[in-house]
C-alpha cells in the first residue's frame, strides 16, 4: 500500500460493533469451519481462509498460541508484538466483535507494514470445533481470558474451562505448554482452578514462576475486559497451567 492510501486508513471504532457479551455456546450457531487441521495447510477448507491467507509470509510456521475467546482483540495484538516471531489466533463467537478484530487488524498491517503479520482472529465456536483448526501437540499457548462466568448452576455446562473440555485441550497443548486462566469473578477463578488441578494432565505453576511469566502483567492489564475492571476497582485472579 503506497503511503497516499495508508494515510486514509482508520483503526475501526468500537462503536459500530458492540454485541451483547453473553453468547450461547451450546446453540446451532452458523459456522464455517475445517473438516481437518490439514485443511488450513492445504487451503481446501470450504468458505475458510486457509493459514496462508489469514497470515502473510507464514511460511512452514505453524500456530502456536490461540487466544479463545478473544473479545476485541487486545491482548491478541500486544501477544503479536511480545512474539514477532510467532503465530497468533483469535478464536471468538460472537459475529460483530470477531468483525471487529480482523478489520482491525486489517488496518494495523495498512498503518505498519511488515508488522501484525502473526495475528488474525476466526469466528468460531472453540468449545465445538479447536481439533478441526489444530493438531495434536501443536499449541504451546493458550489463552482463557475473562471467560463468560455463566452464573447460574444450570448453566455452569457452558463455561468454557469445563470437565468434559479440559482433554480436548491437553490434546492440541504440546508437553510443557502453558494455558492461563485470567477473571474477575472469585467464583469462577475458584473453579477453573479446580477442575484444572483435578485434571491429570495439568499442573498449576507456583506463584513465583506465574510472576516470572513475560506475559503477567500484560495478561492482567492489556485486554479491554482488564482495563474495564482496573476502570470499576475490581479485583483480578489469574492462574497458569502446565501441560504434564
């Protein structure tokens, strides 16, 4: 893009995209999605971008951190600038803010190019669908932030830090790769970490290595969820995994 027509780009304003934040994960949704991982390779997913399109220049690189349930994308941007040298993905359900994301990170390539090249964000379902976009082992990170808390007990089956869903993650997270767990509702803190230390493929990292992560105080203070709580006083609780 010659430097005329990236002048005229604009970082998209949130304003046009606002969505509820509830969504129900358990609902038909109408998604488009690969039938196999290798499909995302081979470029032969039905109506889905493959890698190469959804990251220019990816060459072999493979994907290796996926923020599940991106929201707006903060947190995903600034992973891409903390990681120049890895591959990012947004996975959100929600229609207008996974639209959100890809236009703005359709601009931020625009205004810098030859940056934010590793980051793109899908529309899609990660409870239903994370092993048709990976393969076994191939995540070294995954990102659970501020999750939909879903507060009534008869709607607990739709967190997405759930016992019937923890295997499917030690599926695609490689030995020794990390999942984090960040909210502001006690509650649920109480029981992602519960039902992640009773699974036997994940171990809770100790207070000094979670502190000693590059990513602590990004994780607590870059997305908008973060800054919105900082914003209301609230009080924050993260915890990281280790894939055993």
């Amino acid at each position: 893009m010659d430097t005329e027509k990236a002048s005229e780009v604009r970082l998209p304003q949130k304003r046009y995209y606002r969505q509820r934040a509830h969504s129900n994960p358990i609902s038909d949704h109408s998604f488009n999605y690969p039938a196999h991982p290798n499909e995302l390779i081979d470029g032969t997913a039905e109506n889905h971008e493959s890698w190469n399109e959804l990251y220019p220049n990816i060459g072999d690189r493979k994907c290796e951190f996926a923020d599940l349930g991106c929201g707006y994308g903060g947190f995903l941007i600034s992973l891409g600038e903390t990681f120049p040298d890895k591959i990012s993905i947004g996975m959100e359900i929600r229609v207008k803010v996974s639209n959100y994301v890809q236009d703005r990170i359709e601009a931020l390539r625009a205004l810098n190019p030859g940056k934010y090249n590793n980051v793109a964000c899908v529309r899609t379902n990660s409870m239903k669908y994370l092993t048709n976009y990976f393969h076994k082992g191939q995540l070294s990170k995954m990102f659970f932030l501020y999750p939909d808390p879903h507060f009534k007990k008869s709607k607990h089956k739709w967190r997405i830090i759930n016992p019937s869903l923890l295997s499917e993650y030690a599926y695609v997270l490689r030995k020794g790769g990390l999942l984090y767990t960040v909210t502001d509702v006690n509650d649920l803190h109480q029981w992602m970490t519960q039902h992640l230390s009773n699974h036997l493929s994940f171990e809770r990292l100790t207070l000094e290595e979670e502190k000693a992560d590059i990513l602590y105080d990004k994780l607590l203070n870059r997305s908008e969820e973060a800054q919105k709580v900082e914003r209301n006083h609230g009080e924050k609780f993260l915890a990281i995994f280790k894939r055993v």
